[in-house]
C-alpha cells in the first residue's frame, strides 16, 4: 500500500492553486489599473502652469556721436535768412490792408512829425509794400511846401540808414512820382525842387537817381537838379 495523497486529492489542489494563482493576478491587475486612474486623475486636477511670454530683450540705445549730434542740430537751426521770411509771412497782408495802413500812418507822421514814432512805418509793413509807404508820403510832399519835403527827406535818410527799407524800394516808390512830375509841377511850382530835395534824402546812387531822372519827360532838367 502506498500512503500519500490521492490523485483526486492532488487534483483539487493543484486546481485550487491554480485559482488562488488567477486571483492573485487578476488582483493585482485591478490594483496596477486603479493606480493608474488615480494618477492621471491627480495630474488631471494639477493647476496648469500658466504660459510664460517670452521675455524681450531690449538693447540698449546707442546715441550718436557727438559730431553728428552737432551737424544734424546746425542742420535744423533756422538761419537769420529763414527766420526774416518767416517774420515777414507772420505779418504779411493784402494790397488793401498795407493801402488803408499807410494813409493811415501818412496821416499820422504830417501830425505828429516824429521821426522816432515813425520807424515803425517800415518795420510793420511787409517789405512788398514799402514801395507804396515811399511814393503815399513822397507824393504829399511834393505838392505841399518846403517843410514837408524836409521831413519826408529826413525819414527817408534814417530809414536809409538804418536799412529800414531797401534802395529798390525807394526807387519804385519814386519812380511813380518821377512819371507825373511834369504834370504835378502845373499845379505846384515847387514840386521840380521839392522831390529833388526827397530824392537825396533816400542816398540813392548816381545809377538810380539817372534811372529816375530818364522816366520825366523833361529828364535833363531833373538830373541835373539830382546831380
């Protein structure tokens, strides 16, 4: 007789191993799953990262050497030239408002008669219109008296002098008066001797004064009165 277990014994316990065996992997199958939901569901319920922008990187301003600091800065300063137009065009008006200025100022230099007041005759006037301020006080002279021609001829000698109005523009101004002086001298004797006393007043050169004296119809008498 042999003593041991049986084989049906055997079989049942093999086939219970076997189970046990099944259950244990299964077991630890749920177990290895569950761990894996549980981790992604953690890194699910992490706080995202917010993006981080990317930084900018500024460099750093490099200025200009000094040289051309200064050139470009000689280069925008207005010049004397530029800043007289832009005074003259801060100031500029039309024909009829330097005509009504100027009879006004007329008006008020035979009155009050100072030469002082009477710079500013030229100053506030754009220079294209002093041409008409020399022939306005200039054609009152000429048929007034003696007195009259005096004091425009001495307005006219500072203006000259202190470069309140330019030689054209005494020329032009007299140039008008030069053309009727024939015609003014019927009705003012005077008026021959009285312009030529304005004329020199104005420190025009020998050139100007022939040019004036050409436009009169009687052009020999008038220069030689200029001469």
């Amino acid at each position: 007789m042999t003593f041991g277990p049986g084989k049906s014994f055997a079989g049942k316990k093999e086939g219970k191993r076997e189970s046990l065996s099944r259950t244990s992997s299964s077991s630890n199958m749920f177990s290895m799953l569950q761990n894996n939901t549980e981790t992604a569901a953690e890194a699910s319920k992490a706080p995202e990262q917010p993006a981080q922008r990317k930084r900018l990187i500024l460099q750093p301003r490099t200025k200009p050497p000094v040289e051309e600091q200064e050139a470009a800065a000689a280069a925008t300063a207005p010049t004397p030239e530029s800043e007289s137009s832009e005074d003259e065009a801060a100031v500029e008006m039309t024909e009829e408002e330097a005509v009504k200025k100027i009879a006004e100022d007329s008006k008020e230099f035979f009155g009050v008669r100072s030469l002082d007041e009477a710079e500013v005759y030229f100053t506030n006037l754009p220079s294209i219109h002093h041409f008409r301020l020399v022939n306005k006080l200039a054609s009152a002279a000429v048929e007034s008296k003696e007195s009259e021609a005096q004091l425009v001829a001495d307005f006219f000698a500072r203006a000259a002098t202190k470069k309140l109005c330019a030689a054209i523009a005494f020329e032009d101004g007299l140039s008008l008066i030069s053309e009727l002086i024939d015609e003014i001298v019927i009705d003012a004797p005077k008026a021959f001797d009285l312009f030529v006393t304005i004329v020199k007043g104005t420190g025009l050169d020998e050139e100007r004064r022939t040019r004036l004296a050409s436009k009169s119809m009687d052009s020999d008498k008038l220069l030689a009165l200029l001469s």
